[in-house]
C-alpha cells in the first residue's frame, strides 16, 4: 500500500505543481477570462487518464491467462521505462519549468480558447497517463486481491492535491528538491520492484525462459500472507522465490539508476556539482496569491 501511496503522492504533486503555476500566472496577470480554459484542459486531461486506466483493467481480463501474463508484464517493462524518464526529466528540469510553462501559456493565450484548453490537457495529461500506467503496473505486480492498493494510490493522490493547494495558498512551504530526490529514489526501487515482476509474467506467458531456475526459495522462513511479508510485497514487490533471471535483472536496473539519479546533476556530463534547481525545487521565497 505505501508504494501505492508514494507513487500517488508522487506524480499527483507534480500534476499539482503544474496546475497551480498555471493558475497563479493567470491570476497574477489578471487573466482570470482563461481561467475555465484550463480547467477544461485539465478535466479532460483527468477524465482520459481514468478511462486509461479502465481500459488497462478491464480490457486485460477478458484475455486468456498467458495473455494476461504477457500484457502484464510488457506493460510493467514499459511502465518502468516511463517512471525511470520521467524522475530522471523532473530532477534535470525543474529548475526551466516554471519558466517553461509561462512561456506555452503565454503563447496560448495569444491564439485563443482551444489553445488554452491544449496547452493546460498537455501539461497534465502526460503525467495522468504515466500515473495510470504505472499504477495499474504496481497494483497487478502487487495485488493480492484486496483493495488496498488502490485505497493507498487515491490517498497519495488525495495528499498531493492539499499539498498543491497548500502552496498555492502560501500555507505550507517545503524543499521540493530534497523532496523530489527523496521520493524520485524510493520510486527508482518501487520500479525495480516493478520490472522484476514484469519479468517473472513474461516467463509465466512463456516468452521468456527460465521459470523453474529459481535463485532462492525462502517462502518457509518469509511467510508471503504474513504481515511482514505482505508489507515487503506491499513496498518493494518483494517475492520469496524469484527467479535467477528476475534477481539479475532487479540488479543490473536498480544500482546503476539509483547511482546515476542521486549522483550530483551534471555529474554524468562531466561538469561536477553543480547548484540544485531554483524552480521548483528550492524552497520558495515567496508563494503565489490569488
């Protein structure tokens, strides 16, 4: 459930971010005219997310199980690929995003009504859709026929929509870089987590081999209905016996992207440490009004 949670909290602040850096501009240069625009944007952004999501849910049980089993898992891959950019994106660019975003709204307001609706869709439809495939991911690599997950993913999404508004209201003021890097780590292991399992459905599709070569079997001493087994399954995606194939490749993802994600930016470019982002990771100086 808590990796559930981080996963809503995690892509839900940054959709909120966008919409209250879209908003305050609005607001702060009395275009307040464009203000239904871009909640119609961002509906329609929300509403395609959830039919998304449905459409993953729904559709993949009228498959046979092998089929389930190989969407599953080529989705989980595509899912951690996903996850992987987009913490990667946010961590490189934080800092132009605010920048970024005026200049499209300010674009968009010169063209008209559709451009605003567009340009507020686009903004929040991609991280609806990244959140939507990443979470139904999660939920098939961690389900365990309870709604928990699901319950943990609509509190996280709960949770960043006060924090946004928050914000916006200049009630609460954090280091959003030390955040982002914090949850974008603990996203980087939940992935790994992720694409383990992914792997572990494709050899049950029988796509790839190597599901009775097991690399360890610890299910006598790690009880997986056990609250302690269910609360590594719940977080990690924890299994008792993976295989040598998917303990290979939980490895090989998640050193060398964690290493890479909270090794100082421009390090990987050979530029050294160079200062953490202004917008929107650093504490705010000042937190836009209505």
């Amino acid at each position: 459930m808590f990796s559930n949670y981080l996963i809503g909290l995690r892509e839900g602040l940054e959709a909120s971010l966008v919409v209250c850096i879209l908003i305050a501009y609005l607001v702060k240069t009395d275009r307040r005219d464009a203000l239904k625009p871009i909640w119609a944007g961002i509906g329609v952004a929300v509403a395609i997310a959830l039919g998304f999501g449905c459409a993953l849910e729904f559709g993949s049980q009228e498959l046979t199980f092998k089929a389930q089993e190989a969407l599953g898992g080529s989705l989980s891959i595509l899912a951690v690929v996903l996850v992987t950019w987009m913490v990667f994106w946010m961590r490189r660019t934080a800092r132009h995003l605010k920048t970024e975003l005026h200049g499209r709204l300010d674009a968009a307001l010169a063209m008209g009504t559709g451009a605003l609706v567009a340009t507020a869709f686009l903004a929040v439809g991609r991280e609806g859709l990244e959140t939507a495939l990443f979470v139904w991911a999660s939920v098939h690599a961690a389900s365990d026929g309870t709604p928990r997950p699901l319950i943990g993913v609509a509190l996280g999404l709960a949770t960043a929509v006060l924090l946004g508004w928050l914000f916006y209201r200049g009630a609460l003021r954090i280091n959003l870089a030390r955040f982002f890097t914090w949850t974008g780590g603990m996203l980087v292991v939940v992935a790994a987590g992720v694409l383990a399992y992914g792997v572990h459905d494709l050899q049950e599709a029988d796509l790839v081999p190597g599901l009775t070569n097991l690399a360890f079997d610890i299910s006598s001493t790690i009880d997986p209905s056990s609250w302690y087994g269910t609360l590594l399954k719940g977080v990690f995606n924890f299994q008792p016996d993976p295989t040598v194939l998917q303990v290979t490749v939980w490895l090989l993802y998640l050193v060398p992207t964690l290493a890479l994600f909270l090794a100082p930016v421009g390090f990987a470019s050979g530029k050294g440490k160079v200062k953490e982002p202004d917008e929107p990771g650093s504490r705010p100086s000042k937190a836009p009004q209505a």
